[in-house]
C-alpha cells in the first residue's frame, strides 16, 4: 500500500465518519441519576461509605493512621455486589 492509498483511504474514512456522525451514544451522567433509588443494597452501600469517611476524617483530624477495615469492608462489597444484585432481580 502506498502512502497516497493511505492517504486516499483516511479521507474515505473521515468523509464517512463526518457524514454518519457518531453511532456511539454520547455518554451523559444524567441518564443513571436514580438508578439506584429502590435497591436497599445501594442503601446500605451508601451508609457503610458514609460510616468510613467519618472514620477516616476523625482519625486524620487526631493524627492516627487510617485503619484496613475500610479496604476489607470494600472487598466485601465487591464480593456480595453481584449476588445481591441478582437477588435483586430474581
């Protein structure tokens, strides 16, 4: 292939792309906005993340390293997450 073909090809490429625009949904955050209203696992997600930051902002208030509760509190999410979730759906 020469470098004209390429050239040729990539102008091809572009007029196709700029006359189809863009097949991909544009990606906005608005369209998850309550997603989660009635899941009481996101529920007890969000009061578990709460629970952690305020435990996390008063040990750096008084000088103290952050506990790994946080971290295996995580893991824990990740691992249950999918199982309630398709709890949820069944």
């Amino acid at each position: 292939m020469t470098l004209e073909s390429l050239a040729n090809a990539l102008r091809l490429l572009n007029r196709q792309l700029l006359a189809n625009g863009s097949s991909r949904p544009r990606k906005d955050w608005r369209r998850v906005v309550g997603m989660f209203r009635d899941s009481e696992f996101m529920r007890e997600v969000d009061e578990e993340c709460q629970r952690m930051r305020g435990a996390e902002r008063d040990a750096a208030r008084h000088g103290e390293p952050i506990s790994l509760a946080a971290a295996d509190t995580i893991q824990a999410m990740r691992t249950l997450g999918p199982c309630v979730r398709q709890a949820e759906e069944d």
